[in-house]
C-alpha cells in the first residue's frame, strides 16, 4: 500500500521546507520532495533549494568576501591602517562558501528531524487522484497525500543562441563557482543578480560591462534610487550599457565574443566569461501536470488564487512557481500561510508589505510603492528624504554614500512607501516594513526615539522631513 501523508511538499526550497516544518508543526503528518544534483556527503540531493545551494546564501557570502577585500584596498588606508596590497585565494573565498551551503542546507535536514517532516529524495510529478488523496510519483515510489503543495522554483532564463555551459558562459550556478577573476566580465542583465555578481567580481578585479535591453535601468525601483544607484555603481567602475540589443554570441576555446547594437551602431566585444542574468523561469515541466487538469497560466506559472490555492482542490502552489516576487521571504511567507490556512487558520501574505533587497554597495531596498506608481495613479502623497552625508554614524563609518525616501499619503500621513540607499538598507527597511504592517503613519515614526549615534536615524529623519521638520539636515 502506498504510504500516506496529511501533506506532501514538492520541492524543498525556502517556499517548499518551510512550508512542510509549519505543517508538521501544526500535526500534519508531513513529507516534502527534493530532486535536485547537489548531493550532500550522504549522496542525498540537498534541502535549501535555489536560495541555499545556488541563490541568496552563496552570492551573499562572494558579496562580503569582495567587500572585504575591496575595503583592505582602500577604505583601510583611508583610516590609518595598512595592510600591503590585498591578494585573493578565489578557491578559498569559494570554499568558505561552499562549506556555508553545506553547514545550512544539512541544517534542514536536521529541522526536518526535529519537526517529524519524512524527507522524500526523488523527483515528484502527479499520477492521479484516488479516495486517498492525491497520488504523486517520487522518484519510483507512489505516495498519497490529502494535500500536495508545489514549491518546485524557479530556474534561470536561457536566451537562444546562447548556450550556458556554466564554464565559460554561466547562469547563477555558474556564476557562484567561477574559479579564478576573469581579466573581462561580461554579463547580459542588469537585475539583482547581473549587480551582485558583477560587484563581486569588480571588487576582486575584473573589468566588468553589464548589457542590459531596456531603457531604463532598474525599472522596478523608485528612479530616483535608480538614479543614484546608477551614479555610485558607474563610480565604483561598473560599465553598465542600457538600449542594448544583443546578438550573435560566439563561444571560443578561451574566450565569448558578444555582438551587440546601442545607439551609436553595431559593437563587438570579448569577454573571458559571460554571465546570463536575464530572469528566471517557473519550474512545472516534470510536474506531468496536464494529466491532473493542473492550470498553468500563460507565462508559465501555476495559477493561484490569492490564497495560493489552485484549481485542483487539495493542490496549493507557493513560492517562484506561482506569481509576485521571485523572493525566498516571499516563498517562505506564502508557505507558512498554506500550511496555517490547511490547519483552519487565517493563513495570509501581505504583498503590499514585502521587502526588496539588492546587496550592492551601497545596499538598496524598498517596501511599498515608488514615487512614480503613485504619480501614476494620481495620488496625493509628501515626500521627506534624507542623505546618510549628514549622519554621524554613516561618517564615522566611512559610508555617507545614498539616502532614505520616505514617501507618505498626504491626507492620512500613512507611509505608501520607503526606499532606501545605503550601508545596511537591508537591515533598515525592516523598521519600515513593520511600520507599513501597521498600518502606521510617517508621524509615529518620527515620534519614537532612535538610537544615536546609528544608520537607523536616518529613517526617523525621514519620517520628520516628510512634515517639513528634520533636525539634522
Ligand atoms: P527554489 O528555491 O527554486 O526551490 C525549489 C526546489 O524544488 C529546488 O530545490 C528544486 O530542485 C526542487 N524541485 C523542482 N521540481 C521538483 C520536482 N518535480 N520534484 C522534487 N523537487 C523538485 N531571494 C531573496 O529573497 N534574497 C536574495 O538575496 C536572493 N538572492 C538570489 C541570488 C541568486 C543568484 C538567485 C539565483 C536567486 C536569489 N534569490 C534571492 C531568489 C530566491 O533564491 C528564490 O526566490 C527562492 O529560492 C524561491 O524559493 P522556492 O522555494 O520557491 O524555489
């Protein structure tokens, strides 16, 4: 007889194994599936999905790395202290994040345990439906669950013509392995990962040249956070090309030559590697989801409703696989609101809440709406903004780079927004998110006292420029 689960988790990603600890945690008789090839020391595929092995956790690890080497090259002589000229031991930069992958992921295995979740190795796809639950394939065992949540995520877009062997041309996982600094750096993609990867190798050495397609650089954000960002990063020796077409590419034994078109004509150019970062696709192929009458939608991701149910009952989808941010936060929001909405709770994700990190240097961050969505839709709004130049801590420090915008309703004083560059705007934006969760206005943070001397005064003296009343700037 098949083994039976209360739940069945695909996919063991930041969405998938938090998903499956809240389940177990609330008594479901739990199991999550992971197919992935990075094998841990049992030749088991490892828990943590893109974010652990090949995402957020190893490009953070290369980020402060390259950070601290770029700081022992000039913000230590800036300071008094000498140090010789850095030298970089890429294997050993790599191996250190090679064995926080390992130390994190294993970890899983070992909530896994202590929250009672049977880890399943072995791809899942559906077979059908019986009085049992759903029946879904794991590798060549078939197991029923009355419930099935898919958090299978998300791999990185391909472009044609473009082949990614991870080697000379790479994608995120290629990307994070690179074994020594490529003299030139390509990278097609100016998002989130096209800026850190290209940060971290900038910062060990490498020439780099980012071709982006749009017009603008990072859309997404407020522009004049883009601005700015596009200021320091160009500074900082990033060449970032926006309006560009790219053509043939052409892979040598040694080297990647890209064609490529901008306003002033057709350019050609050399590369010792290249990087694709041009988005990231759903995963559902595999799934054999046409045989349940699984809906996907027409780009790709599974259809959901705002509970991150599908259209089969008993089938929810959580994380990259269904739509709103490609974030692990965000997949680990919507997993735990699965789980508490199966167990009779009020399981809800707050999409107007969830924050935005780049982790460049300076960092960036954001919650809410931009100043142009809001022109957009003809809102009445205040802005205060404040630059980290006039902060003490941010000098003593040695960042005064950026600044924090706080954007709030010019009726009601709620914040509609806050938007943020600066050293440790990833640690920043929280106040704002917890703030914005509460339905709180730019007056209650002004009113609550901020420790002095830190970075976090510089969104209270946002929130006070947004009533026309900072006292420091
Ligand atoms: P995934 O993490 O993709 O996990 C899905 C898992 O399902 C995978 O392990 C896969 O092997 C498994 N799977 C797929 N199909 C099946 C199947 N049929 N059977 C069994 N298993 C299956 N986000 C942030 O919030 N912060 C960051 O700093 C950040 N940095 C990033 C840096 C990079 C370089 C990249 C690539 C991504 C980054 N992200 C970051 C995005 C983040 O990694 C994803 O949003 C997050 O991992 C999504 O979680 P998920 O559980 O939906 O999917």
């Amino acid at each position: 007889m098949a083994k039976q689960f209360d739940v069945l988790v695909i996919g063991g990603g930041p969405g998938g194994y938090v998903a499956a600890i809240r389940a177990a945690q609330l008594g479901f008789n739990t199991a999550c599936a992971e197919s992935n090839p990075y094998a841990d020391p049992k030749g088991e595929p490892r828990l943590g999905g893109t974010c652990l092995n090949v995402g957020c956790i190893p490009s953070k690890a290369l980020l402060h790395t390259s950070h601290l080497f770029e700081e022992a090259g000039h913000a230590f002589e800036e300071q008094g202290i000498s140090v010789g000229t850095p030298k970089i031991d890429v294997a050993k930069m790599i191996g250190r994040k090679s064995k926080i992958v390992e130390q994190l992921t294993s970890g899983i295995k070992g909530l896994f345990k202590k929250n009672k979740v049977t880890f399943l190795a072995g791809h899942g796809s559906f077979v059908g439906k019986t009085d049992g639950g759903w029946q879904v394939k794991v590798g060549e065992e078939v197991v029923e669950a009355k419930n099935v949540i898919v958090a299978t995520g998300s791999t990185a877009r391909h472009l044609p013509g473009i082949p990614v062997d991870n080697k000379l041309v790479c994608d995120n996982i290629g990307a994070l392995d690179i074994d020594s600094v490529p003299k030139r750096l390509g990278l097609i993609g100016s998002g989130v990962i096209g800026l850190e990867m290209g940060s971290v190798w900038k910062r060990l050495g490498a020439e780099v040249t980012i071709l982006e397609a749009m017009d603008s650089f990072l859309g997404a954000a407020d522009q004049d956070l883009a601005k700015e960002a596009l200021k320091l990063f160009t500074k900082q020796g990033l060449d970032i090309k926006l309006s560009v077409k790219v053509g043939k590419v052409t892979v040598g034994k040694k080297s990647v030559t890209v064609e490529y078109e901008t306003k002033d004509g057709a350019q050609k150019v050399e590369f010792d590697r290249l990087i694709v970062s041009v988005g990231r696709v759903p995963n559902t192929a595999g799934l054999n989801a046409e045989a349940v009458g699984l809906k996907i939608d027409e780009r790709g991701f599974i259809d959901v409703d705002g509970h991150n149910q599908t259209n089969l009952p008993g089938v929810w989808a959580v994380g990259d696989v269904v739509r709103g941010p490609m974030l692990a936060h965000k997949a680990m929001e919507e997993g735990v609101a699965v789980a508490e909405t199966l167990a009779g709770q009020k399981g809800h994700t707050n999409f107007d809440t969830i924050p935005w990190v780049i982790y460049t240097s300076p960092e960036i961050a954001w919650v809410g709406k931009t100043e142009q969505q809001l022109k957009a839709e003809g809102a009445a709004y205040k802005v205060g903004k404040i630059p980290f130049m006039a902060n003490g801590r941010a000098l003593g420090a040695g960042t005064p780079a950026g600044f924090v915008k706080m954007i709030a309703d010019a009726n009601t004083d709620r914040i509609l927004g806050v938007h943020i560059i600066g050293s440790n705007a990833s640690e920043l934006i929280g106040e704002a998110v917890v703030t914005m969760e509460f339905a709180g206005a730019s007056e209650d943070l002004a009113r609550i006292c901020h420790a002095h001397p830190t970075l976090s005064e510089v969104v209270h003296e946002a929130a006070l420029a947004v009533d026309k009343r900072p006292l420091h700037f």
